[in-house]
C-alpha cells in the first residue's frame, strides 16, 4: 500500500485514516505500507515532484492513501498539475467516486436538508484537467490563454457504465449533468452515450440537468438524487458544493478508481491541503478515514470496510456536535474500531 | 428599447417587467418598445434564430428586455447559442452583471443565511462560451469532442476593471474565481492582471478562490463575499448556485452589459424558460421585473430604477412567503409603483 501524506492538513489526517485502516483490517488481511515523500517539502528540497521511480513503485502497490496536495508557497498547479493529477493520469483513475450523505449528528448548513444520499460519478482523465492549452504574447496586452477540454467517447463511455452500474446497487436512477446546451460537442458525446448505455439498463432511470440548475439542485432539492454522472470539471465543483450541504467537506471521502484494476486506485478526502488551517490540530480527520474505508471496499474487504463505517456514524451521532481536534477525533474513532 | 419575451416562463414574466418599467419611467422617460418575435417558436415557424434585419434593428435600440430562450422541442444549443449568446456576443456584452441579495421575507434553503449581498461580475464574451471545438468520428467508439476555451488579456482586463470600479462604490473588496491550480494558462492570466488593475486601487482589497471552495462558500459563508469576478462558464455556475442562496432564482435578475456603450445592454432573470413550469401562471415575475430596474439605471433613470427596487422589496417583505401567481405578482408589484 502507498501513503502519500501530501501537504499541509493532508499529513495530519492521513496517519489516522492509516491507523483506522490497521486496526479494521485486523487479521483479515496484512498490509505493508510505503511512505511516500511527496508534494511540497520534497518540491522545495530537491526540485523533484513526482521521479519515475516513484511512479514506478507506486504502480507496483495494490491502492494508494493520499491526504492532501498543494502549498501556498508554490505556484498554484505545479504541484497538483505535476503530483496529484499525474497520478489519476497515469495510473488511469477514470472512476473519481465521491460519496455524499448526511450523517445523523451532522449540522448541514441547510435549514432543511431532509435525507440526503447520493453518489457523484466524475470523470477522471479527461476533459478539461488534460493539460492541454496555452498562451501566446503572454503578460502583454494582446496575450491570449485557451484550455481545451478532450473528451472521448471511449473515456465517457466507462464511467457511464461504472454508473449505470452503481445505480443498479442503489435506488436506481442516474442523472447526467453537464452543460450541452454551450458545451454543445461534449455534452451532445455525454447524452449519446448515456441514451445508448441506458438501453441496457431497463430498471435504471435517467433524466439530465445543466450544471448550473445541479448547483440549485444541491441546495434546494438534493433528495432527487442518486447517481451523478458528470465530467472532470462540473465533478470537481459539484462535489465540494455536496460536501458544504451534508456539513461540511471534512465527512467527505473519495476514490480515484482503475475500475480495470490495471493500476492502483487512489483514495482521498475530497477537502484539500487548507494551508489556512494546517498545524493547527483542528482539521478533521473523518473524511481521510472514510477514504481508508472506500480503500478496504475496493480491495473486497467490504465487512472490514463496514466497521470503519459504522464507526464513524456512530462517533458523529454522538460526537458531530462537539468541537474537538484531529487528534481527538482521530482517538474517538480509532477507539470505536 | 427591445422586447424579447422569447420562450416558456420568458413569455409570461417579459410583460410584467416591461409593464413596471413603463409604470416607473412615467413622465421622466418615454420609450417606445419593439417586440421581437424570437425564440422556439418562431425557429419551429420559419427556421430563423436571429435574421441579420433583427439583430441590425435591436442594434439600433437603447437597450434590450429579455425572458428567458430554450425549448425542450430543440436540440440543447440551438436557441442558446444562435439567440442568446450571439446576442451577447454580436453586442459585446462583456460584463455579465448578477446582484445576489437575500431579502427580507424571502426564505433561504440555508438555516442561518445572515444577511447576503453581493454581486457576481461574469465575463460575458469569452472563456468555453466562444463556440470553438468540435468533433471527429461522431456517434463512434472512437469519437473525440472538444471544448475550447479561449480568454484574452483585452476581454479579461476590461471586466476586471469594472469589478474593481464597482468594489469602489460597494464594500471594496474582490474576490476573484477561477481554477487556476488546473486552467493554468487562463487562470494565471486572470491572476496577473487582477493583481496588477488591483495596484490602481488602493483601497480594495482582493482575494483569490478555486471554485469549487466558492460553491462551498457561497453555502457556508456568503457574507466573505462583495463583488465576485469570474470567467463566463464559473460565472454562470456560481450566479445559480447563489440564486439558490438567496430563497431561489426567482429573486435573480442580470445585465449583459456592453459598458461602453457601443452596443444595447440586455436585461434578463438569470432564471431560464423553465419548460417544467411554463404555462401554468407561476412562475415569479420579480427576477424580470427587478432585471427591468437594471436596465432603467444602465440608461441613467436611478430614480426610477430606485422605485423599483422599492416596490419589489416592499412586496417581497409583506408577500414573499405567501403562494401567488404570476399575474398575483406582477399586480401586487404594479400597484406599489
Ligand atoms: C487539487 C485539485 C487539482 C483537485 C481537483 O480539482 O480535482 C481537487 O479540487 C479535488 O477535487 O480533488
Ligand atoms: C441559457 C444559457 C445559455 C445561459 C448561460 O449559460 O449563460 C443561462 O444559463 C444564463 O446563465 O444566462
């Protein structure tokens, strides 16, 4: 198994999820773990952000835990661009799953959130996170700056798959969010794939929405929904909206998924390295352990799995409520394991 | 002045915004109005979208009022892009205006909202709206579609201005959207030049947000927020999200704004034709009537623009909660101007 720490909260809350992987992994099943010195310290050190030779040992492992990446001393993107994208490129992560559900003890910042549960299905390889754009005349007057989104039919037609197939296992119903009436080639590509897939699926509901109507959505309706299934882009903004709305991004965990098991998959809280509160022993470290057991459910270890989770709702239930540190956090639902 | 109802709610909310403009001009201004009949229905007619003599006459008008364009009986894209946003484009319309504002009597999905207000200023011209892409080997397992977004220093700079110049007669500060740890071509363009127009202004402040935090924000925070500057696809996501916010987009009215003038400014709810609800005399009127305000103080009649605004709040604060038509609305607001 490869740790990647990261930066900033990422390495005060990834030894938890680590921990709480242990201890629910019992005998069931003994892992060894790589440490991976990656992300800003090691940038500022020796300049490198992600050597072949890591990469190379990080394929070799069967999953990978990451905390958190990016550091306000360094450029915005050179660190997520070079580490973290790098690695949902490489190791060809194309499922990014991101669970969304309102525990029981969890405040949402919505007067009536009712019963909220839901799955968002992101792209992960493609679209507008490829890298691909550029400027010209740059810091002038006439510079001009493009990012292209690619996006394939091939890419699409997996993670519409994934969830036409997640859906199977829930309550049925898969909602396609996109923009396809201004992103006209990609959104046409998205809806043709998800009519033609939805065929196979004849127990499965579909319907489609605009990003923008997703993002009122989440705030004034979130119980219509099951399945997401949506883009890079539109996943990315529309799971840290889910997060504020089931209290908060600190209970949201994620999975950067090889759904072909060709490569490691890769679980992280979806939060990010939050410089503003790092060293501070206040960030929660729930969204980590809750990664660790996504991590443990894509390696069949799904009873394994359930007792981190029950963990959890339980420490919330009880707990959610009170201000408490990492650590503490950390301790209560280690203790629950 | 141009009136284009266009298609669905559009049809019903455009008359009662133009009636409370005529109502509030009164003596001060007298305008004549040209109905364009654009939209589904005339496309579905005579297959026109926006015939060269339309555009050259709303060209020669002061300013434009617009419903809301789109019809599920038409491909996505086609009405949007052939009407709407070549409106905005052929016309320069470079400053998407969006005022959000939580008022007294309207009933926000957040639990503790606080007071909000704040505006969204979209870059309207550029970004993924400009129409370049495509798509190779359409409807096969190997197709490929493509988004561009282009941005340039000129279209970036011109927005960035007016944000900062509107921060000087708000509460001075800035906040800049956009996802510069991934679009790092035109995300670090929009940097440099806010860090730059913001040497200009001493007295505003400004910071910087990726935006998915700003979806997070704008749920958990929203009074961090006085003018937001963001691209045009960011611009569209956070204005839905934010009428969301603010007791949903039936509050929401924008302006596409060519602030030099050369070109009418266009006056629309940010609401869309909502074909689910068209027809049925509910949908609310206020977004188009309060868009209706916009355009009077775009045209310099602040006076009147206030008396709008007035009424509006006043109706709101006595009749927000209750359950009214779209003909309730409009004659209760009518009848306070
Ligand atoms: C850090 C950043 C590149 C990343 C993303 O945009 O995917 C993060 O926001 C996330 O959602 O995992
Ligand atoms: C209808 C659509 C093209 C439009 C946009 O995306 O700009 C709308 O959502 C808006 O916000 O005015």
């Amino acid at each position: 198994m490869a740790v990647i720490p990261g930066d900033g909260i990422g390495k005060e809350v990834t030894p938890w999820a680590q921990q709480a992987l242990e201890k629910a992994a019992g005998d069931a099943a003994s892992f060894t773990y790589e440490n991976f010195d990656l992300g800003a310290e090691r940038y500022l050190r020796d300049g490198q952000i992600l050597p072949e030779e890591d990469l190379a040992a990080i394929k070799q492992t069967d999953a990978i835990l990451l905390g958190a990446v990016g550091d306000p001393r360094i450029k915005a993107g050179i660190l997520e661009r070079g580490l973290l994208l790098r690695l949902r490129f490489e190791l060809d992560q194309y499922v990014n799953l991101r669970p969304s559900k309102l525990y029981k003890g969890v405040t949402s910042p919505l007067a009536n959130p009712g019963e909220i549960d839901f799955v968002v299905v992101r792209e992960g390889t493609e679209g507008l996170y490829c890298g691909s754009g550029g400027a010209v005349r740059r810091d002038t007057p006439e510079e001009v700056a493009t990012e292209v989104s690619i996006n394939t039919a091939y890419g699409a037609e997996r993670v519409v798959r994934y969830a036409f197939d997640l859906a199977m296992k829930r309550r049925k119903h898969v909602t396609l969010v996109h923009k396809k009436n201004v992103l006209v080639n990609a959104g046409d590509m998205w809806q043709r794939i998800v009519d033609r897939v939805a065929q196979e699926y004849p127990e499965v509901t579909h319907d489609y929405c605009h990003i923008d109507a997703a993002t009122i959505y989440l705030v004034s309706d979130p119980q219509r929904f099951d399945v997401i299934l949506t883009d890079n882009l539109f996943g990315d903004i529309l799971t840290d909206e889910a997060g504020a709305v089931v209290g908060g991004v600190g209970y949201s965990a994620s999975g950067c998924i090889n759904a072909k098991d060709e490569y490691p998959s890769m679980f992280e809280p979806i939060h990010g390295s939050a410089p503003d509160i790092a060293g501070k022993n206040i960030a929660n470290p729930t969204a980590a352990i809750l990664s660790a057991a996504m991590l443990l459910r894509h390696l069949g270890f799904d009873e394994q799995a359930d007792r981190i989770d029950a963990a959890v709702e339980a420490d919330i239930a009880e707990l959610g409520s009170t201000q408490r540190s990492t650590d503490e956090v950390g301790r209560d639902i280690l203790a629950r394991l």
